[in-house]
C-alpha cells in the first residue's frame, strides 16, 4: 500500500566496508570512515582521533554533530543489542515489563500513563491511570526527583520489578518478571459517536512496526463499514519506527484520490544524494476521511511526525495535545559486530517541500494528558477534547501556566526516550 522511489543504495544498502576486527581499535576505526562517509552532518560534525577512546559508546558520541544556527545538536543517533533491534523491529517483540510512565512530566502523582497488551503488567491487571507509589523501594517523589526509570528496562528475562500501587485507602504490591512478549502496535480501533450525528474512527498506534499494517488495514475497513467520516488517530506515545509502516497508514488515511502523490522525501549527505527516496502514496480502498484529528504530545516522535507533515498537503489535519518531539531526521542503520547503529543518515521533507520541525510540530489545539482513563473512552481528556473539536470546530482554552509546563516537558523529552519508548524513522 505504499511506494517508495529512490535512486541509489541508502546507508543500509551499501553501507561502510566491514571492520576487520571487532576489538575497539576496529571498530573506532570503521566508525570514522562510516560516520565520515554516511553520517548526515559528515564534515560538519567532529572528527576526533579514535585512538583517545576506550570504548566505541564514547567515541561514537564524540563524533555527534554538535549544532548549529537553528538546527540542533545530534540527539538521536544511538547503537543499540543487534539481537534487540532485530527482536522489535522486524519479530515485532520485546524483552520488558510492558510498564511506561509519565516521567518526563517530573510532577507527582507517578503513573502509569500505558500498558502493553500482553505484557506481564498487563497479565497483573496493571492499567493505565494507577497510581504507583514506589517501585523496587524506592518512592515515586524520589524517582520523579532523580528522573531515573532505568530499572523499567530489564536486562535479562527472569528479573523481577516490584511495583506498589494506591488501590482504594491502601496499596498493592505487585512483583513483575520481565519476560519477552509480542508487541501489539494496534492497542484500541473503535468507532466513535460524534454529538451531531457523524462517526469518527479512533485508534491507537503505538509502534511503526510491519506488524502494525494488518490490524490497520482491518480497523479501516471497519470504520468504513461503520460510516465513519472523520478519523482521531492517537499517536501520542508513538516514537516513530518503519517509513514503509508510516506511509502505509497516511495511504489508508488519505484514500485512492491521493494515490501518486508525494508522501515524503528523504535526503542524503552530498556524498549519497543519489540515494535519496522519494516515498508516494498508494491506492487505498473508499475516498479520504474528511477530517483528521491527530493526538500529539512530546513522545510523538520521528516517523509519527513524518504522518503528520506528511499528509498535511493532501487532508485537513489537526493536532491535539502538544507540540511533537522534533525530530525530522532518520536512520539507514548498519550492523557491526553485534550492533545496530542507528547514525543520522537523512532529513525529511513533505511533498510541498515543509519539514525543519525542530521544535517539534506545533499543536492546532493545546490539551493535556492527565494519564487516566482508557485510551479511546469519551471521557479521557484527549479523546475528549479530539471529539469537542469534531463537533465545534473550536479548541478549548487552555491556562498560560499549562503553556509553561508543557514547554518544560518538551525541554526533557529532547533527552532522549523514556525506558522502553523507541523513537525512531527507519528505511527498510
């Protein structure tokens, strides 16, 4: 359902000439020449000696663009486990709790603000809005105070987070071991009354992931079937994943009479122009829905964000929540003795040639995510204020004070993502 045109290989196609040993000095070496040679920012970025790093981690931080005028320091190249990657990126499964907090925020009361599906937090009937308390002993104010989830993230299957909750005037402990589990990228599609008679389709998406487009395919067709005329698609902790799997759903969302037209454009360093790609939307079944409301926040990331600017010259879209996380840069990632690096390798741009969303996109209409409710139900604030607008046409005003907050929490999510979260915009 979606078309990508593009010259020569990408990073992932052609890729650095294999190191010839996976000892430091190696692999710091092949890191130069890959980085000089595929890196976005090549010569513009450092170039230090690797022979004054002792790890491959330090080094390949040194080699991070450092900025310039209104583009930003390089926050978002990472190496991660091969064996990890390839886990969630292409099996569609992970190693973890299923557990995700509203940590950026940095205000108490710690919640939980999303649960796998079938994740072992879910299988301990954990949901969405509980209140926790502490986790592994320690207190939610001292870990909203330090900023530190790492222990959400497990190293290895069998070790066990224990959670404790508010529950009615007292508490639950709840002992979670960390298991692999199948991802579940399609969590919530309904179809949604709208107060003057209209449906709109809703539903969340979590993950850019190939496991992903049959379940939309399904949920499409169902709001279709439904007389669906309007869509609120939920994007909110979506950091980004596959540009096959965005341009699929843009596809689905725009319908057959946009077919050809220019999704997105992705250009390389001048040393690999000719490996540009120019991705097209593809016939897709019914007419475009007629409104589009995107639910957006700080973890709206990378190729969620390419959905977003993406359909902007082909439907009416509006956004609801707050700004994006800013990120309209994208990998071609490489392996390496174990790992994946994932290196800045191209920048994205829409059809009418927009993209530069450094800051992030801006909302239409400011809401905040209070991280109750289940995702979907009229009454949770974002879905809310999404079918408010449905029905009026109008935003609901929102408090400078929230403003200044929620230009703090945008502030750290630039640090990087929570434990779990993923953000990235991937060819493949």
């Amino acid at each position: 359902m979606f078309l990508a045109a593009c010259g020569g290989g990408g990073g992932g196609d052609s890729g650095p000439i294999e190191a010839p040993g996976c000892d430091v000095a190696s692999q710091n070496a092949w890191l130069r020449g890959y980085m000089s040679d595929w890196y976005y920012w090549s010569g513009a970025s450092p170039d230090p000696d690797p022979a004054a790093y002792t790890t491959v981690a330090t080094y390949f931080d040194a080699l991070r663009y450092a900025g310039s005028g209104n583009v930003p320091s390089d926050r978002w190249s990472y190496i991660e486990d091969s064996a990890a990657y390839s886990q969630f990126f292409e099996e569609g499964r992970t190693l973890g709790y299923g557990v995700f907090v509203n940590g950026l925020e940095m205000v108490l009361p710690l919640k939980l603000r999303y649960v796998e599906p079938q994740s072992p937090a879910a299988a301990a009937g954990l949901k969405r809005g509980d209140v926790i308390v502490s986790i592994n002993g320690r207190s939610a104010a001292e870990l909203m105070a330090s900023g530190d989830f790492e222990e959400l993230t497990p190293a290895d299957e069998g070790e066990v987070l224990t959670v404790v909750i508010e529950e009615g005037v007292g508490t639950r402990s709840v002992a979670l071991t960390a298991a692999t589990y199948d991802l579940t990228p399609v969590s919530v599609a309904k179809v949604l009354p709208l107060p003057d008679g209209r449906k709109a389709g809703y539903l969340v998406l979590k993950d850019f992931i190939t496991q992903a487009e049959a379940p939309l395919a399904e949920a499409f067709a169902e709001f279709r079937a439904e007389g669906a005329t309007d869509l609120i698609l939920d994007l909110r902790y979506n950091g980004g994943g596959r540009v096959s799997t965005s341009g699929a759903l843009a596809s689905m969302i725009a319908g057959a009479g946009h077919a050809g037209g220019v999704f997105a454009r992705l250009i390389y360093n001048d040393r690999h122009r000719d490996a540009d790609k120019v991705y097209s939307l593809a016939s897709a079944p019914g007419p475009a829905l007629q409104r589009v409301v995107i639910l957006t926040g700080p973890r709206t990331c990378s190729a969620s964000e390419l959905v977003v600017n993406g359909l902007k010259p082909f439907v009416d879209v509006v956004t609801i929540g707050d700004a994006t996380c800013g990120k309209p840069f994208g990998f071609s990632p490489v392996e390496s003795c174990g790992s994946t690096f994932s290196a800045v390798n191209f920048e994205s741009f829409n059809g009418a040639g927009a993209g530069g969303y450094y800051d992030g996109i801006a909302q239409t209409c400011a809401a905040e995510d209070d991280f109750s409710g289940e995702l979907g139900d009229a009454a949770e604030t974002l879905t809310a204020a999404a079918t408010s607008y449905l029905d009026t046409g109008a935003c609901a005003p929102v408090a400078a004070a929230r403003d200044r907050t929620a230009a703090a929490v945008r502030l750290r999510a630039q640090r990087g993502p929570e434990p779990g979260d993923r953000q990235g915009m991937i060819v493949d």
